[in-house]
C-alpha cells in the first residue's frame, strides 16, 4: 500500500500516480507509466511516454514533473501617486542558489487553495493576507507556465489599483503558515530601475512591472515610468 496511491497521503489525497494517463489532446503522444516518487506535500512524478517525432519515428522519454498546484498574483499599482505596492520575505530555494539574503522583493500571491480555486478568489484573498489591502476592479493580465520544462505550475497574473480606501486589515502573512511579510512600497520607476540593478530579482513581479509599462497603467507618454522597461 503507498500513501497517495492507493491509501490517502497527508492531505487526504489517492490515485496521485493517475495523471495523465487519460491525456488525448496530442496524438504524438502515448503516456505509458507514471510513478509517483514523492508526495509529501507537493508531487514528484516521473512519466514514461512514447514520443513521435516530424520524421514520424518514435522514442520513449522520460521526464519528472513538480506539481505544487497552480498559482495567482497581483500587481497592486496608484496611477495617480505613480507607485507600486510589492512585498518582500525570506525564500530558502534562493537563498541556497545564490540570491545574497535570501530576501526577494515580490508581487504578492501565492497558490490555489483547491485544485477547483478560481484564481481570482485566491488573488484576492492572498493580497489581503500579505498587504492587508482589499481591491475592487481587478485586471486580468495573463497566463503563465513559469518553469513548463519541470514544474507543471500555471501562473495567473493580475492587477489592481490601491490606495488608502482599499487597506481593511493590517497584512504581513498569516503567522500560522510562517510567513513574516513586510510591505514595500515604491515608486514605479524606482521599481524598473531595480530591475536593472538585480535588487529585483523575481520573475513574475518583473513580468509585472513590464506590463504595466508597455501596456498596463504606467503606459501613457506622460507616465514616470512608461517606455523604460
């Protein structure tokens, strides 16, 4: 019997070792086996599958996938004040891989609470909890697969306005998951220039702050930071 296959793991979940097996969105591809390697609270998978290639030959590939559960995050943004509200806390897989402190200056977000989650319930709910602000509008941006050779997480990137009618509860993370939140807020094009200098190093907060600046709210002409990123 192994937990997460045929007996629940620890968040209750069976029959981990299933996904996509019943995958018929591309004929070239013919899954054969998944085994499940870890699933102590994210999934480690490896698949064996039947790969056609353009000559119409096949090989069997291998391939491990991470399954942590998609994700949403948010760019909170003032036109009128031309600042950005980011948060900043400690993140060990940086840390151990080179980042100076392990300190990482971000958007907030985090992951779906159930597989069936909208992301914009989770957003939400993740910007109160990390900046204690409750937003009105918001923006959908887009869709992400942020790492696709390994992680099979999906990213959905939003935006919304903020400002003092919209801060509800004091933020900083939930002290029962750990988190020690602080509050960055930032001049918009202090933020691009950050980008620049490595002191913003995150992926989807840069991906942001471009945005913003081609197209999203910073992008008119008479915009402090439109046109630099």
């Amino acid at each position: 019997m192994t937990a997460g296959v045929d007996t629940p793991d620890r968040r209750g979940r069976t029959g981990l070792d299933r996904a996509g097996r019943d995958l018929t969105g591309n004929p070239r591809i013919k899954v054969r086996d998944v085994k499940l390697l870890s699933c102590h609270w994210y999934v480690e998978r490896t698949t064996t599958f039947d790969f056609q290639h353009a000559d119409g030959t096949w090989s069997t590939q291998e391939r491990e996938t991470h399954d942590r559960g998609n994700g949403a995050t948010m760019l909170l943004y003032d036109a009128d004040r031309q600042t950005v509200l980011l948060t900043r806390q400690f993140r060990y897989p940086v840390y151990v891989n080179g980042h100076p402190d392990g300190m990482l200056i971000e958007t907030p977000g985090g992951l779906l609470d159930e597989e069936d989650e909208h992301p914009e319930v989770a957003v939400r709910r993740e910007v109160v909890e990390e900046t204690g602000h409750t937003i009105g509008a918001i923006w959908h941006v887009f869709d992400v697969y942020m790492s696709p050779g390994s992680v099979t997480e999906r990213v959905s990137f939003y935006a919304a306005s903020y400002g003092p009618s919209t801060r509800t509860h004091e933020g900083g993370g939930l002290d029962e998951e750990g988190e020690d939140i602080e509050i960055v807020e930032l001049p918009f094009r202090r933020a691009l220039e950050m980008i620049r200098t490595g002191e913003i190093a995150d992926a989807k907060t840069i991906m942001l702050l471009q945005w913003a600046a081609l197209e999203g709210p910073f992008s008119g002409p008479s915009s402090a930071g439109g046109g630099e990123a």
